[in-house]
C-alpha cells in the first residue's frame, strides 16, 4: 500500500458513498493525497501544481490565502524547493465525505518527522471530480496542530 493511504476495505471513514463510482473514486482520491506527500517529500514543485484547479483556492498552515493557480504556482515556487525540513513527511487520508458525487472533502493527518520530533498539520481538502474522471484539489485548509 502506498505510503499516505489506507486500505480500500477500510470504509469507516467514508461516508456518503451511496452513489458514488465507490471504490475507483476513493482509491483517485487516496491517489492524489499520496502524491501530495511524494511531491512534498521530493519539494517538487511542478508535480504539486498538477493536482489542482485553475480555480483553486488554498490556505497555509500559516494563515495565508492563496485565490487561483496562479497565486499557488507563484507561493509554491517560492516556498517549496527551499522549504528547510531535516527528515520525512507522511500524508494519511483519515476521513473522506462525499458531499455530492463529485465533490468530497477529505481530511488528513500531515506528520513531519525529524531527528528533533514530529511535527502535525490537519489539512482538509475539498476535491472535485473533473470530466474526465480526475479528482483534483479546489479549496484546501491546512492548519498546524499545536501541541497541549
């Protein structure tokens, strides 16, 4: 199994699937935070652009809102091939809710580990079905966890 998912057999954290293409979209969508986590672990920047809508909107950890692939590609550019981690980063999908048949917001352990400790965010991701069958990121949250 690919790092950043969990089995298909383990639905628990799936609802609204009635309806849904089943299993084909909720292995899409593992696929797609599994290539987050490559992109991110490999600081490729290009690779990560791929997964989202021209329309996308996302907020860091840190607060910033980003509107549009364009204001990502330019963050991400930036921030990525210098980001300064010393270790691994892991991406597990937890929960997957099937808004619509084509719209799922899925939600993610992000763990970096380091020789200094680990380190969480918990992004949600809201993903949509294209029409020619990709899932790709729309709007996204990341936020850091913080510890006690």
């Amino acid at each position: 199994m690919e790092a950043g998912t969990r089995s298909i057999e383990d639905i628990d954290g799936i609802d609204g699937i009635d309806g849904i293409d089943g299993i084909d979209d909720i292995k899409a969508i593992q696929r797609v935070v599994a290539t987050v986590e490559r992109t991110q672990r490999d600081k490729d920047a290009e690779g990560f652009l791929t997964l989202f809508r021209p329309d996308a909107l996302w907020t860091t950890g840190h607060g910033k809102v980003l509107l549009g692939l364009d204001a990502i590609a330019e963050f991400t550019r930036a921030v990525l091939p210098q980001a300064a981690w010393d270790g691994d980063v892991t991406y597990e999908v937890i929960h997957t809710q099937f808004l619509r048949p084509d719209v799922a917001a899925v939600k993610v352990r992000q763990v970096y580990h380091s020789a200094e400790g680990e380190t969480e965010g918990a992004p949600l991701y809201v993903m949509t079905k294209q029409e020619d069958g990709r899932w790709l990121l729309h709007a996204c949250q990341n936020t850091e966890v913080r510890s006690g």
